[in-house]
C-alpha cells in the first residue's frame, strides 16, 4: 500500500504534472496537505513538470499565494 501511495503521488502525466501539480492548479489546499503527508508527498515538491514548474510555482501563477506559501515550507 505504501509504494501504491508513492506511485501515485509521484507518477506524472503526460505534461509531467504530478497531482500535488493538479492540486496547486485548482488552489485545492486540503488536498494539498493530504498528498503531502503521504508518502513520496517531499519528492512531488522536488519534481517539476514539462514547463519547469514545481507544484509551489504552479499555485503562485494562479494566485493561490496561500497555498504556494504552504508548500514553498
């Protein structure tokens, strides 16, 4: 269970967005927090997708600075 939950969480998408990327997007920061404490949740912060952006520039671009606060932290 816990390699599924690091899998998921760090397996990207076709534009190499992971879904703490997707999360950042949509400003959905309970989920945010979710991913972050599972495992594999440090590595998503780490990994940027196809346009070099980390989940953290992805909520700022979108004017979520609340959430790109939490997980620039």
């Amino acid at each position: 269970m816990i390699y599924l939950c690091y899998f998921i969480l760090t397996f990207p998408d076709d534009h190499h967005d992971t879904l703490l990327h997707f999360a950042s997007r949509y400003g959905l920061m309970t989920f945010s927090q979710h991913l972050l404490s599972l495992n594999g949740g440090a590595e998503a912060l780490e990994s940027a997708n196809s346009s070099g952006l980390l989940p953290s520039d992805v909520a700022s671009n979108e004017c979520y600075d609340q959430l790109a606060t939490m997980l620039i932290q």
